[in-house]
C-alpha cells in the first residue's frame, strides 16, 4: 500500500527533464497493447468459437449441452470430494505441527520449510512415477499379508484414497505458506498462554482461540487446495482415475465446441476463486 | 488423548519437549509415508534392471546411462531448451508489462493486470491447450480467418508451445516483479537524475543490480512451471514436439522395450536432479531479494 502512495511522486521528477514522459508514454502504449492483444484476443476467440457454428448461427448450446454430457456429474463430485478430503487433511496435519514449531519445538522449523518447500521441486509427473512404482512394489510385496487390502482399497476407484494423499502434498507448500503468513501476524504464544492460564483446555484453545484468528489465512489456503484440486490432471489422468479435468480430455475427443466451453468455465472458476481469496483477506485488514 | 496429557504437563510448569514434537508427529509420519515412500521406490527402481529372460532383478546404472543416451537425452535437452526459453520470453515481457503497470497512474489498469495475472498464472493444463487450439488450432477461428493453414503455420509445434507456455508463465513474472519494482524508490532515480544520470545509466547501474534478485528469481520459478507442465503439451502436440514429461508418461504406459520399463524412472531422476539444481539458485537469491525488498 505504502508502494503505491509513492507511485504519484515519480510525478514531479519527469518536469525537471522534458523529454522522458512522452517517450515512456510511448512504450507503455505499445507494451500494454502487445500484452493485451496477445491475452484477450484467445478468450474473446474461444468465447466465440462456442457459440457460432458455421451455418447454424450463435446458440448457447455447447454450455446448456455440459450438465447432459454422461460422466459431468460423478467426475465433478469425485473431484469436490477429493478436494474437501485434501482441505481437510492438509490443514489437520499442518495447523498443529505450525503451532508446535512456535510453541515447543523451534528446532522443528528447517524440517517443516524443507516440506513445504520440496513438493515445489518435484516435477509432478515424477512423484506419479513415484507413486505408480511404489503401489506395484507394495502389492506384490504385500500380496500375502492383511496390508495388501489395505492397498487396494486406497486405490479404490469410488474415492481413491491415494489422490487424497497426493494432493495433499502437492498442496502441503501452499497451505504451508497461507498458515505461515496467517500466524505470523498474531502472538500466538501469548494467546495460549492466556488461554491456557484461564483454563482452558487443549482443544479448546485450538478451536476457540487460535482458529477464529487466522480465519482468513485457513480461508485462503482451503481456496488454493480447492483450485489445485480442481485443475490437477497429470497425477489422475497418469494414475487412471477420472476426476473432473480428467473427464475434460475424455469428452473433448467428441465434442470440440463443449471442451473449449469447460475451459472457459474453469478459467471463470479460477477467478471466481481469487475474488473470494482476495475478498476473504481484505475483510481482515 | 495427545492433547489432553499435553495440557496436563504445562498446567504443571514447564512444557516438556515431547510434547512439541507430539503435534507435529502426524505431518512428519504423513510426509515419510506419502512422499518418502514413493522418492525411495523411484530411486531404487532407477537404479534396477531387471533380466526379462530370468526374471530377476539386479541393480545397475544402465537405466541412467540409457536416459541420458540418444533419443532420451533429446528429449531432456528438448525440454531444458523449451523452458529457458519460455523463462527468458516470459520475464522480459512479464518484467516490460509490470513497468508499465508501476509507472501507470491509473489505479484501476494496475487493479485489473494484478488481478488478471493472478487468474491467469493459475491457468494450465488442458483448459490452456483448448483455448489455444480453438484460437490458432488446425481448424482454430483465427487460422481460418487468415487462412494461416495454407501458409504453412502450425500451433503444434515447438514454437507453438512457447507460445502457449507464455500465456501463464507472462503473468506469473508480472506478480514476481511488480512489488520489486514497487520497490524500486523514486529518490533513487532523482538522484540518480541530479547527478546527470540518463535514463539508460539508472537502470544500469541502479535499477536493474537491485531487480537482478527478482528477475532471477522468476525466470527460475518460470522455468520450473514450464520444464513440470505436462497437461498442456499431452493435450496440444501429442509426441510431435519431443518433450521429458511425454517420454515418462508413454513410458509409463508401456511405450517401452521388455526389460527396459524402468527407464521412466530413470528420466524422472534426471527431471528432479535438473529441478533439484535450478532451484539451488533460487533459493538463496529469493533470500537476498526479501532483504532488499521492504
């Protein structure tokens, strides 16, 4: 905020020499047309491309056609599935070992940041190729003992266990960060101890106290696993398992008109979903 | 049941160290099994070979020495050349783009870039591939329009997917760089000035030094979103553009000779070892930039 408040001062500095605005005008202009033409030009096409047909004219169609096509519904809940399991699971495992770290064990620290930060090094396909090799080792390591079920159920084609998991990794650096920032702005170590010397309990001061003050920050790191979720197709796809942008490609073969309206409609869910991170930080400040 | 005891433990005085170590126990025990488990399979598996006239399994390097042989090593240098590209492309006109934000003194332009990078910086995968397909495809809208068919364009192929790669790795720079240049202060470039500094000087010698942290930074951070992408190019080139990740995936799948199946895991350590070294110049650079920065 305080950046832009000084953007107006570099006002004064182009009357003491002339010639500099005009030129830097110039540029502006031409940069500003480039990047426009280069990133409206597609959407506005592909809008188009939707709705017009060659001698059948505009119609809606291919928007009104998503919610008839066979397997919209089921690969859309598997994939709101999957990702209130990752929501979940990811803010269950990092909030606790957050607070421990500024609690208990600040020696904790360096491990948890190597964490968060390793899933942004690995190439996605990789950890599938990771997971793929590890889940056929197991099964035929384990093919004679009770884990062996276990295994296979994980890999359950209903609710595959095994994305959860995936997923929650991929996702562990951006909830890492959300939380980090979230916590960084309360005193979280007077807040317990305050709690704690009223009384209360353990659970208690998790839910009641320190839950209700990084709101916005559990907000936004449900939003970026929401959105991660929703658009994750390499680990599915390679993994075989029909999630929403799985099902994209499977439809997009049949129907070139309704995969690019699914596109628009994802790149109008990834705004919607910034709008409400972004609403959901500005409410705090 | 843990939170319980560890309550009872500091209301006595004193806060034993186990119990710190307790509620981060369950992350630690996630990560081990979720990401250790699959990165121990894949190094061991790179490193097997297994004899498809007995069966047996031995380990050895020849999966390695073969992904980095021949076509395989084609396809590595293929993709290395297409991100760095892709990085050097997206930060010069990221970079360009975010200057003209910053200088604007139109609030709501700088509003609707920051706003519309954010979008599109998260905008991957097959979706992009489609909206480009429909836009300059083999039968896109504006292919037909100036019949750029007949002379001889085509979106599938190398150039093509820089292009592509662009349309997210462009604003991702445009975030990475507008609250450096942000904080590029506006004293500096007067005094810059009272001393009779041209414009070309300052950035020399003022501008660009104290940029160079985050610019280096985003063509690292660009690179890695373009080496990693898979979706796009799977859904866009298919296997005319030779690429790593489309080498693992057809691996993957069987694409392979008997007894060399492990040959995806193989290529998959080269990616994480490129990974591994690019990001080693990231990380500290992204320190030293959060120094200079506030």
């Amino acid at each position: 905020m305080a950046a832009i408040a000084t953007v107006p001062e570099v006002a004064p500095g182009p009357a003491a020499s002339r010639p500099r605005p005009r030129r830097v005008r110039v540029w502006r202009g031409i940069v500003l047309g480039v990047a426009a033409l280069y990133f409206l030009v597609p959407m506005a096409v592909s809008f188009w491309f939707t709705v017009h047909t060659e001698g059948k004219g505009l119609s809606l169609g291919a928007y009104t056609r998503i919610l008839s096509t066979p397997g919209f519904v089921s690969s859309l809940l598997l994939s709101l599935g999957l990702a209130a399991a990752t929501i979940v699971t990811v803010l269950l495992l990092t909030l606790p070992a957050m607070l421990a770290v500024r609690l208990g064990a600040p020696r904790l620290r360096p491990a948890l940041e190597l964490i968060a930060t390793l899933p942004l090094v690995v190439p996605p396909i990789t950890y599938v190729v990771g997971i793929g090799t590890a889940l056929r080792g197991g099964t035929e390591a384990l093919a004679a003992t009770p884990f062996w079920a276990t295994l296979i159920a994980v890999q359950d084609e209903r609710f595959p266990v095994v994305l959860v998991l995936a997923y929650v990794v991929l996702t562990l650096p951006f909830a890492y960060r959300s939380l980090d920032a979230g916590l960084r702005v309360i005193d979280v170590r007077t807040l317990v101890e305050a709690a704690r010397n009223l009384g209360a309990s353990w659970p208690h001061v998790l839910l009641r106290v320190i839950v209700p003050n990084v709101r916005s920050a559990i907000a936004s790191a449900s939003f970026l696993t929401l959105a991660l979720v929703l658009g994750e197709y390499t680990v599915a796809a390679l993994l075989g398992y029909q999630t929403f942008p799985v099902w994209i490609v499977t439809v997009s073969g049949n129907d070139g008109q309704l995969s690019v309206a699914l596109s628009i409609i994802s790149l109008l869910l990834i705004w919607l979903l910034l709008l409400t991170l972004s609403g959901a930080g500005r409410k705090r400040q | 049941m843990t939170a319980t005891d560890g309550g009872t433990a500091a209301r006595r005085g004193g806060r034993t160290r186990s119990t710190g170590w307790l509620a981060a126990l369950p992350l630690l025990a996630f990560v081990a099994l979720a990401f250790g488990i699959p990165a121990v399979a894949l190094l061991l598996g790179a490193f097997t070979v297994r004899d498809p006239q007995s069966g047996l399994s031995s380990y050895s390097a020849a999966n390695v020495a073969e992904s980095l042989r021949g076509n395989y090593l084609a396809t590595l240098l293929s993709s290395v050349r297409l991100s760095a590209l892709v990085a050097v492309l997206g930060a010069v006109l990221g970079t360009f783009l975010a200057q003209a934000v910053v200088t604007s003194r139109l609030r709501a332009l700088r509003e609707a870039v920051l706003t519309a990078s954010g979008v599109l910086a998260n905008f991957g995968g097959v979706p992009l591939a489609f909206v480009w397909i429909a836009t300059l495809g083999n039968s896109g809208v504006v292919t037909k329009i100036f019949g750029l068919g007949e002379s001889g364009w085509s979106l599938y192929t190398f150039w093509g997917l820089v292009m592509v790669y662009m349309y997210f790795s462009a604003p991702l720079m445009v975030l990475v760089m507008t609250p450096a240049l942000d904080g590029l202060r506006p004293q500096w470039r007067e005094a810059a000035q009272n001393s009779g500094a041209t414009a070309w000087q300052f950035w020399r010698h003022v501008g660009i030094p104290v940029l160079a942290p985050a610019l280096l930074g985003g063509v690292v951070l660009l690179f890695g979103g373009a080496f990693a992408a898979y979706a796009t190019a799977q859904a866009m080139v298919g296997s005319t553009v030779p690429l790593v990740t489309l080498q693992i995936a057809d691996a993957l799948t069987g694409d392979v000779l008997i007894g060399h199946e492990n040959i995806a895991l193989a290529l998959s350590l080269d990616m994480i070892v490129i990974a591994i070294l690019v990001m080693a110049v990231y990380l500290p650079l992204q320190r030293r930039s959060s120094r200079w920065l506030r």
